[in-house]
C-alpha cells in the first residue's frame, strides 16, 4: 500500500480548471498549469477542462495539471448506473501512519468528497457508501462516538456544497438506531437536496443486508396482516419494494477497498448480478483515478444475468 495523508488540494480533483486555479490562489499559491494530454482541446470542449491532478511543487507553489472533461463514449452505455463502496480500510490506514483510529475515519469523509464529485462525469447516477454498518456497533464506544460526529460534521459542513452539485442525499439503514443529532441532520439534508437529480449519494447507516431483510419481511407480514396482501401475491417486485432502496437500480459494481474480498452483509438482495472489484488501496487513499479505473474495468467485462454468451 502507498499514498501519504489526504491532502486539502485533493478536493479540488474533478473541478472546472478555472474553478480550481481561483481557489489555488485564494489559497497564496501561486499555480502552473499543464495539460495532460498534449492533444490540442476539441473546439466544442473550451471551457470544459478539468483539474485532475494538483501537486505542491515548491513554497508557495503548485502545479495544476488539467484534462478534457470525460465525453460519452461508445462504452458509456455500459458504465455502471449505481456504484456500491464499501470504504474499508481507515483503521490501517491510520496504523499505517502512526495515527488513531479516529483520524483514519476522518481521512476517509475526506476521501469521499472528491470520490461524489467524479461520478455524474463517469456516467454514475447513484453512489451507495457504507458508511457504518449494523455489527460496527460493537465497536468500541469512543470509535462509534467518533463516528457519528464525523457523519453530523461532514453533514453540516457539506449538505451545501452537495446541493450545489446538484446531489441528492438519502439513507438506507436503521435510522431510528442513530443519535438524534445524526438523524436531524439527515432529515435537514435530505429534505434541503429532495429535489436534485444530477447524482444520488445514499448513504448506508446503521445499515445490515439481514437487518434490512427483516425489516423488509415485516413490512410485507403487516400488509398481509391487514388484507392488503396475499401471500401468494408476493413476489421479487413486492419484496425489491419493501427494501430500504426502493425506487433505486441494483448495483451494478460493488468496489471493495483495502484488498478484502468479502460482501460483509452489504446490499445482500440487490447484489446478485453485481460485479465486484476490490482494489489493494485503503480507502482513505482512494482517489477518482481508482473510480475511473473501477469504472473501465466494468464495461470491459461481460454481464450475462445467468444466460448465456451473446456470441454462442
Ligand atoms: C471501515 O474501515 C470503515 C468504516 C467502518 C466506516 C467508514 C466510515 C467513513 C469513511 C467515515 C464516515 C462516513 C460518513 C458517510 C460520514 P475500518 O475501520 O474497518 O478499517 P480497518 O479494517 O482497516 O480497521
């Protein structure tokens, strides 16, 4: 594993060019910057360029390195729609730098933002993170204190930059099982980006495939309870509709960081034709280069939904 701490110019990854070099400077930096591809820009791209590497060259300096915003290709089409992460591995991360727990955490909500603002470019439409699941309780109580001030800080402080990106926010998981500063926080954020369309960000708290399960099963159960229902009637539609990620697409790729290949009680119903990628990165290192690559790994790969080969 390789990569130093985040680094504050990182969330600026994935911004308009000029956006990018105004906040540099804001910043007192002064800043160079350069193409990454040598390829002179399409005439119809001015203005489309896109701030894709930043680095500190010097005191008081740094170098921009820019690209053409990422056009619809003939492979789009098959892009994934709805991007599962599980964002593993913010406690070696920290170990890994001589830092507590807690900072690893920390270095992972900073990983995140710059992850939600590649997505809509890469034709993602929904990002499900896991971003605390129902066994983490079990965790020591000052790491899940931790936690969920991390989750009401990245709340207050992002909710608007999200909705300015035009981002949805929404939950699955046991809400009611969270502190009642975390669950106002989220119902502010979710009602203030109830309208946007651009990319859906939902976040899975106190989140467990089982839980949800079961959860799911007595929702039908009370149904059947009160004749609304028959038995015979529910099928995969009734029991995909009672799940906490109604009205969304399954995921088509689930990206694992930190090299662990296990599912870990994660969208377990909504997984089942999913590609899974698990790079060797923990998550706080985890940039939208590794997204990009997720992303062509996909559609380089052949879904057969249990047919057979489109070729014989
Ligand atoms: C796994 O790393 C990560 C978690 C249990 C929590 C993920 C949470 C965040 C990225 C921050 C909070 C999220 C939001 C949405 C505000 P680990 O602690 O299991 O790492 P390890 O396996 O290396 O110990």
């Amino acid at each position: 594993m390789t990569g130093g701490g985040p680094d504050p110019l990182e969330d600026l990854l994935g911004l308009e060019a000029s956006e990018a070099r105004a906040a540099l400077e804001a910043m007192g930096l002064r800043v160079r910057q350069v193409e990454a591809d040598p390829s002179p820009p399409r005439p119809e791209a001015a203005g489309e360029r896109r701030a894709v590497r930043i680095r500190r060259t010097g005191e008081g300096e740094c170098e921009l390195m820019t690209a053409q915003r990422a056009q619809p290709s003939p492979s789009a089409a098959r892009g994934p729609v709805h991007v599962a992460i599980i964002m593993d591995g913010n406690g070696r991360w920290a170990r890994q730098h001589g830092l507590p727990r807690a900072l690893g955490h920390r270095a992972g909500v900073r990983a995140l933002r710059p992850v939600v603002r590649a997505c809509p470019d890469l034709g993602i439409k929904v990002l499900t993170v896991y971003g605390f699941s129902t066994e983490n309780w079990s965790r020591p109580p000052m790491e899940v204190t931790a936690l969920m001030h991390l989750l009401v800080e990245f709340l207050r402080r992002e909710v608007e930059e999200l909705h300015r990106q035009g981002v949805r926010l929404m939950t699955i998981g046991d809400r009611s099982a969270l502190p009642e500063e975390a669950r106002e926080e989220l119902g502010r954020a979710i009602e203030r980006t109830a309208g946007n369309e651009r990319l859906t960000l939902c976040l899975a708290l106190s989140y467990g495939g089982r839980d949800e399960m079961v959860r799911a099963i007595r929702r039908l159960a009370r149904r059947v309870r009160a004749g609304e229902l028959e038995p015979e009637a529910i099928g995969e539609a009734e029991v995909t509709q009672a799940l906490d990620t109604a009205g969304l697409p399954d995921p088509d790729l689930i990206i694992r960081c930190s090299g662990e290949q296990r599912i870990s009680n994660f969208l377990l119903w909504q997984c089942a034709y999913a590609e899974f990628w698990a790079p060797d990165v923990y998550w706080p290192d985890f940039t939208p280069e590794h997204l990009r690559r997720a992303v062509e790994t996909f559609a380089q790969r052949e879904r057969r939904f249990g047919g057979l080969r489109t070729d014989g």
